[in-house]
C-alpha cells in the first residue's frame, strides 16, 4: 500500500475471497496528518491481490477525518 501511494498504512480493515482468484483486501491509509490528529484526513482503498501477491486492481474509496464515527461510506 505505502508503495503505491506513498502514504503509510494505518490499518486492514477487511478483507473477503474474490472467487478462485485473490484476494481484495480494504485498507485506511494516512492522507494528511494534521494538529491535533484527530483532525487527521484517512483514505480508505480496495486493494485486488491474486493468490500470489500481484496487484490486480487499487480503487480510492473515500476520505474522512481520523475523528468520524465512521468511514464515511454506507454498507
């Protein structure tokens, strides 16, 4: 993750099997470190991984202040 976008990984926060092909893999990066850090900026993104570890697919899904109550997206 930090590879592809030069920002840190903050945390996985899911994961599902994608048929018999990979992985896709959600994972909340720091975007813009603010003071104090809960005003923070996290990106969340959806990560495509075969079995073996390629990149198939990275998608940006959204942003939200370290302080929300939630990720800003509806399940």
């Amino acid at each position: 993750m930090s590879e592809l976008t030069g920002m840190p990984a903050e945390s996985i926060m899911g994961f599902k099997r994608e048929g018999e092909g990979g992985w896709t893999v959600t994972v909340q990066a720091l975007e813009l470190s603010r003071v104090p850090s809960t005003m923070d900026i996290l990106g969340t993104y959806e990560v495509t991984l075969s079995d073996d570890g390629e990149l198939l697919g990275f998608r940006h899904l959204g942003r939200h202040r370290r302080s929300a109550t939630d990720d800003g997206r509806s399940q």
